[in-house]
C-alpha cells in the first residue's frame, strides 16, 4: 500500500514545525500556512487527514472546514481540528461541521501520534473497502456485460431451480423475457423434447444438481420456445459452487444449432471443398484435372499443376497455435485466388498444400511466371491479430503431356519435385525431371531397406561415449542406429531416419534399437561395467500410445534398473503433443528413467521445457561447442547455459567436443560431462566394449 499523506493548515510556522517533525515518519506531511490556498494544496496532494487549527485569519478552520465538506473531492478526507480551546461549544461545532476528532493544546505529542495513526488506519481501511467495492463493482458489470454478449444461451439458477439470470440469446430461445423469466421453475421457461419422438426430456439442471457435476443434454434435443417456435440445441449445466464447495445453483449454456442441421443438407458441398478455405479438396480436384486433360489433348496445349507447400508451417502452427495458423491458410487462400481466371483453379488438398491447376498452356514462360507470382504473393507480410508473418513456400512443378499421362501421375510428380524445392530452401519452384524420379527411386530403395532391416532385425546399434570432463573416465554412452545396404556400406542416418518418421516405421525402429539398448546395459552391468545408455527418441513415437509400455517391457525383460536408461530428446519432439509428451515423460521419470533434452539452444522455446517437463540432462548443440573458441557470442551462449543448468540442479553434456582446446574451455566453464570425436566416433559394440568395457570387467 502506497504511503498515506496528511495536510497541516496553520497560519503559525511554529505550530506547523512541531507538527511535521512530530508526524512525518507516519506519512507524508504537507503544510499550509495560508488558509486560502489550503483546498488549492489538498487538491494537488489528497489527503487521507487534515489537521485544521481553528483561529486563523482571513478563514478560521470552521469555515474551512465547510468548504472541504462541501466539494466532492474533498468531502471523504477525514478533518482534526488542533485548537487551544477547551469548551463544549467549539467541540461541539467541529464534531456537527464533520471532524472526527479534536486535538488541544498545547500537544501532547505521543498522545497526538497514537490519536493521527488510529484515524490513519481507519482511513487506510476505508479507502480500500471503497476500491474492493468499486473493483466488485467493476468485475459484476463486466461479468453481466460478457453473459449479455456472448452468442450462447445462458440461464442460471439457485438450487432449487430457480431461475437467477437469463441472457439476451436465451430470452430470444425460450420466449421469455428478463422480468418474468427471474424466479421460474427452470422446466416452466424450458420446454426441452425430443425431437424426434416429441418425449419430454428430463433437464440436465437437475441432474446436475442432484449429481454435483457437468451434465450434458441429451442429443437429438429441441426447446419449444414460450411463443411456439421450435429450436434445436445442445447444452451443458454445470453445479455452480462457492468458496467452501456447496453448490449454491447451477448455470445452464446452451446453442441453437437449428441452422447447423439444416446444413446437413449441404454436404455434397463439404464432401468437395475445403472447410476453412472454401476451396476444391483432392476429390473435386482429381475430377477437374480428368476433366482439363481431354480439353488439352484436343487443343494440344499443356495442363500445369503446381503443388504448393508452406515452409516451416508446423513450427508455426505449433508455436502460435492452430487458431493464428488457419488465419494464415485463408489468407493465403485468398491471395493465391487472384491468380485464378477460366483456366485457373486453385485446391486446398493438406494443411498446407495448395494446388494450383493451369490449363491450355503454350508456353513454359508462363508457368515461370505464375510461380514466381505465388511466391510474391506468399512472401508478402500478412497481418494477423495485429501481428505480420513473412512466409515462404516450396514449389513442385509438373507438366502434362510431358510428365505424365493421367492426373494421378501428375500429383506424384509434383509432390516429387515439391520435395526438391524443400531441399534447394525457401520460396523455390522445381519441375520434375528423371533426375528426380532416380531420386525418388533411391528413396524407395532405402525405405526397402528399412523395411527388411526392421523385419530381419538386423539394424545396427554403435555407442558413443560420455566422459566426465575432468577425469576423463566413462560416464556413459548414447546409442546410434546404423542401417547397411547390400554392399555392406552404412547408410547415413539422415538418410533413414527422416524416411522412418513419414512412413511410420520409427516405431517399430525404435523398439528395435531401445530392446538392443536395454539388452547391452543390462549384460554390462552384469559384468562389472555399469554404463548408462542414452537412447534418441523421435516425435513421432510419443504418438504411439504404447510409448510408455514398451519402455517398461524393455526394462523388464531385461532386467534393467531404469536407472541406466537415458531417454535424449528434442524439441521438436516435445513441442509434438504438449500434454501428451508432458504426461508420458513424468510417468517414465517416475520410475526412475532419465530425461535428457538433446540439441539445447536451438530450438523455439527451450526454457519454458525447463519448467514443464521433468528433465535431468541438457545437452549442448555441438554447434555452440564448435564456434565457442572463435565466437565470443558462442561461448557465451555456452556459458549461460552451464550456468542455467547449474541453477536449476540439472546435469550438463557437451555434444561434438573435437579439440583439447574445446575441452580445457569446457572444464573451464563448469561443464561436467562431454562428448565428441576428441574421445572417440560411435563404435560397434564390440569395439566400444573392447576400448572401454574390458579393462574394466571384474
């Protein structure tokens, strides 16, 4: 509370003196020595009390007293007077004038102090009454307001289902108004049916009430308002409850969905068009393009589809969230549209892939042209809730007769060559070509691979090390699958990996590599040679709702202390399903699973994982570690990340340590553990436990 404030008027500088010595570490003192100015002063400081001295000249302290209780700013401000008289009737006249209180002289100053800090405290308190009432105040005609506007139905009632308060939508609904509805049974003004048999259906207030919780309305449910008219609607009653947990009434919200039934009849529309955009889907876009490639064939022009794609549109989408990313769609939708002419369409066919179907072509330079204009287009800042996003899309271009023969064909080939763009960067446009297809081929030849890899269970699994820093000796190791061809080479895993997470098989890969995992720890501690073995975890495994049995079966088939599990993700798998992730995870720490947050430092929202999810491990990009030496920015990156681990009890691994420099700097800084080829590359298991383990083996 901000400090209170007392006005002195005394026209004797002596008295005023005293006074503020006598007050001024109670609150802050402000005198006045001239009576005239006094409402002037009060104005401009607001006063919680005044001390008035009661002979003064030109206005002596009653008049002024008058004058204070007559102004609406000042009227509240409690009023002492401080006087050398003694008798009843100046007493009397300053207590009728609207003081509260009358100090004589000459002053005792303790007796004065205890007498100013009661009327402080008094005043202290009235003040904030006046604000929680004004605030009460406030908040109830913001809460009617909002009940008023809302597009709901809502009712409430007291317990014994009466109504208490009905908003405008729900008067319309039910055909009463506010002053005859208040104080009805809530079955008089809601006549609720079946719709289809006409049954009176049993209002879900009462079972709320009854049951002490959230009960729906029946489906297939209509009101019959009071004037006749009939309405479907869905609803929810919830029990209201005070402080203490009693119910104290119910509140009843309720829609009328009349119109959206009706639109059922409109589904041939929904079944061909997007729902946000309002543009053709896949389906209606398969049949315009066998509709365009006989047109073409006749006229002997080209059929272009070009298959838009948003860059980075799920990073977007998940960090700002779906209702921001489909403000985006339709704008976009929108912009690509004014491309549109009689031998132009555009379709919505994914969350954020567009088509853009050009027919009866005779030159190439216009398709240059049109896919240089969506990505103008698409680059343009768009505003949303008062915010620009830039965006940028990848383009994949495929031309009929030249291509393809059907529209399927042309689709694929499209997709193809989008794919190409992605990987040329940003707001690019690529046409298909044989180069691609042998592309595409090798594609399939590797998702082969996987596949017989998977089945045969012969993926491979090499083990890094981990390493304290300032001892150098074994701390850990993190898993790395490997996947040969036919000549026995080993396929990068940035080859494999992302082609397991789009067709689904990181799943059963990761099974794989966690049973392989959980089979060497558990042999090695067995052996003497404990080691805790770190396990990469894709996002899209924790959409596998039997994640977190399969960990458990691993652990015990195995025998396996949880302990010498370490899960490493990153953040994109966390940000993949928030709660989902979030639930998962605290089961598996629980048991006693370690967390680790891989890649730290590059991702979109790292700290606030720190608080949400239960990590024990940070792991420092090896792009920080590499720069460190060379880019102060980097080492202070690095830096502030140790510290921040530190703070928050968690351990600390440094990714990609190649130099003794980088090592040194390290220990330097407080790092604990690190790894990186200055200690070694992953190695086969033989080789990893003949360099590491054996020596070690009791």
């Amino acid at each position: 509370m901000s400090k209170q404030t007392i006005l002195i008027v005394d026209d004797q500088p002596e008295n005023l003196v005293l006074l503020e010595s006598g007050l001024n570490d109670m609150a802050d003192v402000v005198t006045c020595h001239q009576p005239s100015k006094a409402m002037q002063v009060a104005f401009e400081c607001d006063p919680d009390i005044i001390l008035l001295d009661i002979e003064m000249p030109d206005i002596n302290g009653f008049e002024l007293c008058k004058i204070f209780k007559a102004h609406v700013k000042t009227r509240a401000i409690s009023i002492i007077f401080i006087t050398s008289h003694h008798d009843f009737e100046h007493e009397s006249k300053a207590l009728a004038l609207g003081a509260i209180d009358f100090i004589s002289r000459p002053i005792n100053l303790s007796v004065c102090r205890i007498r100013i800090q009661n009327h402080l405290r008094l005043s202290a308190q009235e003040r904030q009454l006046t604000n929680a009432y004004k605030a009460l105040q406030s908040e109830k005609e913001h809460l009617h307001v909002t009940l008023k506007s809302i597009a709901d139905a809502v009712i409430a009632t007291d317990v014994e289902e009466r109504v208490t308060f009905i908003n405008p939508v729900a008067q319309r609904l039910t055909g009463w108004n506010g002053n005859s509805a208040i104080g009805q049974s809530i079955t008089t003004i809601m006549n609720l049916f079946d719709a289809s048999t006409n049954d009176v259906l049993i209002n879900p207030v009462s079972v709320a009430l009854e049951e002490e919780r959230v009960v729906a309305m029946a489906l297939n449910a209509k009101i019959v308002s009071r004037q006749g008219r009939e309405y479907r609607v869905t609803d929810s009653a919830a029990p209201i409850k005070d402080s203490c947990g009693k119910v104290t009434g119910t509140v009843l919200v309720f829609q009328d969905v009349t119109e959206s039934i009706a639109m059922a009849t409109q589904m041939s529309h929904l079944t061909n068009h997007d729902p946000l955009t309002g543009l053709p889907n896949r389906l209606l876009l398969h049949d315009r393009l066998m509709q365009s490639i006989p047109c073409n064939i006749r006229t002997n022009t080209k059929l272009a589809v070009l298959l838009i794609d948003i860059d980075n549109f799920k990073y977007l989408n998940d960090t700002l969230g779906h209702q921001v990313g489909d403000k985006v769609i339709f704008q976009l939708s929108q912009r690509l549209e004014e491309l549109c002419d009689a031998h132009t369409s555009l379709s919505r066919i994914g969350g954020d892939e567009f088509v853009l179907m050009s027919s009866g072509i005779n030159s190439s330079n216009h398709i240059d042209v049109v896919a240089t204009q969506i990505a103008t287009l698409a680059g343009t800042p768009m505003k949303v809730g008062g915010e620009e996003y830039k965006l940028s899309v990848s383009i994949g271009i495929s031309v009929f007769p030249d291509d393809a023969s059907n529209e399927q064909e042309l689709l694929r080939h499209a997709d193809t060559a989008m794919y190409r763009a992605k990987t040329l960067g940003r707001s690019r446009f690529c046409y298909f070509s044989d180069e691609l297809q042998s592309e595409v081929d090798q594609r399939f030849q590797i998702e082969r691979l996987l596949n017989k890899a998977i089945e045969e269970q012969t993926l491979e699994v090499f083990f890094q090390p981990k390493n304290n820093l300032a001892t150098g000796e074994l701390v850990g190791a993190e898993a790395l699958v490997r996947l040969r061809d036919e000549n026995n080479n080993i396929i990068p895993p940035d080859a494999f990996i992302p082609l397991a997470e789009e067709t689904g098989l990181i799943h059963a890969l990761g099974d794989q590599v966690l049973h392989q995992c959980c089979k060497a720890a558990s042999r090695w501690l067995k052996e003497g040679n404990p080691v805790r073995v770190g396990v990469n975890i894709a996002a899209l495994q924790f959409s596998n709702e039997q994640f977190y049995l399969n960990i458990q079966q691993a652990l015990k088939t195995y025998q396996l202390s949880p302990k010498w599990l370490e899960l490493e993700l990153t953040e994109s798998a966390l940000m993949h399903d928030f709660d989902m992730t979030r639930t998962t995870l605290q089961k598996l720490s629980d048991t006693g699973v370690s967390i680790s947050l891989d890649d730290f430092g590059t991702g979109y929202s790292s700290l606030s994982y720190l608080r949400f999810f239960p990590l024990d491990v940070l792991k420092v990009d090896r792009s920080f570690i590499k720069d460190m030496l060379n880019d102060d920015q980097a080492k202070n990156i690095v830096d502030a990340i140790i510290h921040l681990a530190h703070s928050l009890n968690l351990q600390l691994v440094a990714e990609g340590i190649e130099t003794s420099a980088q090592l040194e700097t390290l220990k330097s800084l407080g790092c604990q553990e690190g790894q990186g080829y200055f200690y070694s590359k992953p190695l086969p298991i033989h080789e990893f436990e003949a360099r590491y383990l054996s020596n070690n083996a009791k």
